[in-house]
C-alpha cells in the first residue's frame, strides 16, 4: 500500500471511528458505569472483533478478485452506493445519548466479550467494511501485508478513540445532547463525499 493511499484510508478510518456506533456507545457506558481502565477490557474486545470482520472481508474479496479482477470496480461502484446509503442514515439518525440502565457485566472478561460480540455481531459494520475496504485494495500487491496494515490502522484508531470516549464519558454526555444531531449530520456528510469521490478514484 503506498503512502497516499494510506493517508485517505486513514482520514476514512477516522471519519468511521467518529461516527456513532455501537462499540463507541458501549465504550461510552461502560466508561460512565466502571471507569476507564475497566472498559479498556470492552475495547480490546472490540479490537479483536473488528480485526476478525476486517480479514473475513478482505480474504473474501481477494477469492473474488483472484477470480475475476474486473470484480474490483463492480465491488467499488456498490460499495460508493452503500456508504452514501450510510450517510444519509447516520444523517438522519437520532442524537447519540448515553445509557444510564445499570449494566450487569462486571468481570474483565464479561467486558471483553460484551465488546467483541458487539463488533462481530453488527451487521452494518461487516456490510460497511465489505464495501470499504475494495477501495483500496490493489490486486498487484500482496494481500496479507495489506491486511496487516489496514486492519492496524484502524484498530489503533478505533482503539484510542474508544478510550478516549470512555475517559470522559460523564463529560461527553452533555455535550453530546447538544450538538449530537449537528455531529450526526456532519459525518453523515463526510460518508456521502467518501461514498461519491472513492469510486472515481484509478
């Protein structure tokens, strides 16, 4: 993977870590209801699932690319359609707000799986990363190396934002309430011109 493509990849992986979903939701309760070092064991769980959705994708694909290499620009076509399709969702969506329901989890390994099934088990990540990551796969290049470095970078971004939110979770709360909606629309956005420019990209 060369360098520019690796620096978009990264931008998007940003834009997709900042996005509300549910492993930052559950980052952000668990952060409120144990603290931030203990929800560090519902972020590695999470990180180990996104890694997993991130090589079920990417191999899949290279199967389909190794049959029929024109699949690529079929995939990548679809794959624009779906995230402008996800923008207009996460647009539209209702502001993010933090659970205050007292949560049953309490040991380090609860937590880790509460993290990891959340990331295995939503549909829409796996969907989004089916049609996320043929933008930048090149079939000329080894596909494990590519898979080593963008199943890294996102899970180190994922995994420091995740963190993050969890640290200051009580303090998050409010302001979420505030500008939730505009953040929703702002990122919905940002999917929308990802969905459109990635497709046109050689």
């Amino acid at each position: 993977m060369d360098l520019q493509n690796w620096l978009v990849y990264t931008a998007a992986a940003v834009g997709l870590s900042l996005t509300p979903g549910p492993n930052g939701l559950l980052a952000l309760t668990h952060g409120a209801l144990y603290g931030a070092r203990r929800t560090v064991f519902t972020i590695l769980g999470g990180s180990v699932g996104f890694a997993a959705v991130i090589a079920l994708s990417m191999f899949g694909i290279g199967a389909l690319l190794a049959a029929n290499v024109g699949l690529l620009v079929l995939l990548k076509w679809l794959g624009g359609a779906y995230l402008v399709w996800l923008g207009i969702q996460v647009w539209r969506s209702p502001a993010l707000a933090q659970s205050r329901t007292e949560a049953k989890l309490t040991s380090g390994r609860s937590l880790f799986q509460a993290g990891l099934f959340s990331a295995l088990s939503n549909p829409k990540g796996i969907l989004f990363f089916v049609a996320f990551l043929p933008q930048f796969i090149d079939p000329a290049q080894s596909l494990f190396v590519q898979f080593v470095i963008m199943a890294a970078t996102f899970v180190v971004i994922e995994f420091f934002y995740e963190l993050i939110v969890a640290s200051l979770a009580d303090r998050i709360q409010p302001w979420l309430k505030k500008v939730g909606k505009t953040f929703n629309r702002v990122f919905g956005g940002v999917f929308i011109g990802i969905g459109i420019l990635l497709p046109l990209r050689g």
